[in-house]
C-alpha cells in the first residue's frame, strides 16, 4: 500500500462515553504508519474506565462500526481518569488499505467495581448506596432487671452487666432487613442478704430489622427472638438454672455510614423475657419464687459491607 494514501484521509473524530462530559477534548495526528489519539478521560480521582475505539467508512446514516484491534496505550480496561491520554493505532498492521472519509467513536464505560467504590456521596446530596451483606463486632452494656417474684427490684438496683461479639447483617434494596448475633452476654442477680449472683450466657438473637432513608444517618427498628444458654454462674446455683431461655427483643437505632462499604451504629433495645430461668424443684422448693429476666442494654458496633 503507498503510505501516501494515508495523508489524504479525511477524519471526523467525536466521542461517545457512558456520560458525555467523561471523555472530551478529543484529536488526532498522523505519523508514518500510525495514528495517534488523543483525549481526556474526566472523572474522580482513581476511578478507571473501559476504553474502546472504534472507526468506520460509511459515512452517514447507517452506517457501521468496527473496533480497533491494532491499538496501543490508553485503551482496555482500567484506564485511569486523566488529561492527554494516547492511543496508537498501526493502520497496517490492520488494514490493507485505508482512505476517504473516516469516523471515529470512543467509548468509556466506568468499570463494575469501580461503580460500588464510586464516590462515597452523590454530589449535592447526602445520598448513598450501600452494600446489602455486613459483619462486624459490637459491644455495649446491659442493665438487667432479673429478679425474684417475691421480692422487687428495679434496673437500677443491679449491677451493671456487659456483652461483646459478632453481628451479620443482610440487608434488602427496600425496608426490610435480618440480623443474627452471636454475644457473650454477662449480667447479675441482686440477692437478699448475699452476694450478687453472676451469670453468664451464649446469646443468639435472631432479628428483623427495618431500615429507612438513604443518606448516610439511617434510622433502623429492629425486632427479634434471642436464645440464651447459661454457661456458668456460682457453683452452688449452677443446678437451679434451666440452662436457657427465650425473651422477646424489640429496639431501634441509627447506623452511620462512614462510606458505602463501612459503618457504624448504635441502637437501645429492651429484653422481655418470656421463660423462667429456674427448673421447678429450686424455683418452688428452695426459693419460692419465680425468676425471669428483663433488661435495656445500649450496643455499638462497627460492621464492614461486602
């Protein structure tokens, strides 16, 4: 092919992106055997791009286009954003011959994963989505109101329990979540003329949650049926216990989304307890009483998206 013919082509460059403000400034110029491409990718600071370049000769309506494949430099995937990007095409590398009138179309397609890391806030507004799936630790303290039927006393007369462990959420596109919780759950019995009794539990609250808005302060609700295993208290009362133990939960709190994939939150919930905590030969022989456990605790909790 004489090279000549390469320097009476006429070209019409344009650009054609996902969004028409990220590739602009678009030019040419030709060297030798080659044409250099030229333009500038526009968009936040280490996100990248699909790049793909493609030319036709029909000029007009209807009319065709075939993607470049001798073609270096800016173009593939994960091209990052930036000013004076450069592609290479070897026209006869590709083609046995070339003239007339050329069009050129860029395309840039912002690329999946860079889509769910996109800025962590729309522009303008509070807005942000999130990720569905999290797990996380959280931790917080309980003021238990476990006491004898014949007998009274309040939150404020035992002490104050505490509790840690792990929470995995999943959340729907619209209200409505689930919550599971695995927690080391310690509180105290106040007893009469004795020491206080310990007690501790392997807690697994199972939990319906309902989320709401879409910024990044987020009120949620929660709803649940936790089951309690007693690990351990005072030798002289392991055997009076049951050994677990269901309650109803219900609770609400605020997640604070620091971006789209971690979190914070921190909610208040109250414990009703729906079962005795004693076996009936201690509970009526020995105490006399029945012994159920009600309690408010205050949680926090970080929590990672996927």
């Amino acid at each position: 092919m004489n090279y000549n013919k390469l320097l009476i082509i006429i070209f019409i460059l344009f650009s054609f992106a996902l969004k028409a403000q990220e590739v602009s400034n678009v030019r040419f110029e030709q060297e030798g055997k080659q044409i250099y491409i030229y333009y500038d990718l526009e968009g936040k600071n280490g996100t990248s791009f699909s790049i793909n370049i493609f030319y036709s000769i029909d000029y007009g309506y209807g009319r065709s286009w075939k993607k470049l494949k001798e073609i270096t430099g800016d173009v593939g995937v994960k091209v990052k954003c930036g000013r004076k990007k450069k592609a290479v095409w070897n026209v006869l590398d590709e083609l046995e011959g070339l003239e007339g009138k050329v069009e050129f179309k860029i395309t840039a397609t912002l690329n999946h994963k860079e889509k769910r890391k996109k800025s962590r806030f729309n522009k303008g507004t509070n807005n942000i989505v999130v990720a569905r799936n999290w797990v996380g630790v959280k931790g917080g303290v309980n003021f238990s109101q476990a006491k004898f039927s014949n007998f009274t006393n309040g939150f404020n007369n035992n002490p104050t329990g505490y509790n840690f462990g792990f929470v995995f959420k999943s959340d729907s596109k619209k209200v409505l979540g689930f919550q599971l919780e695995i927690l080391f759950d310690r509180y105290y019995i106040k007893m009469l003329n004795m020491e206080d009794l310990k007690v501790s539990n392997i807690s697994f609250p199972l939990l319906a949650t309902f989320n709401f808005g879409k910024s990044k302060y987020r009120p949620i609700f929660l709803i649940g049926l936790p089951i309690n295993l007693t690990m351990s208290n005072y030798d002289d009362y392991l055997n009076s216990f049951i050994g677990w133990d269901f309650s109803l939960i219900t609770g609400a709190g605020l997640n604070l989304y620091l971006n789209n994939r971690k979190a914070l939150y921190i909610e208040i919930r109250y414990s009703y307890g729906l079962t005795e905590l004693l076996n009936e030969d201690y509970r009526i022989v020995k105490y006399g009483s029945s012994l159920k456990r009600n309690s408010i605790s205050i949680n926090f909790a970080y929590i990672v998206g996927k």
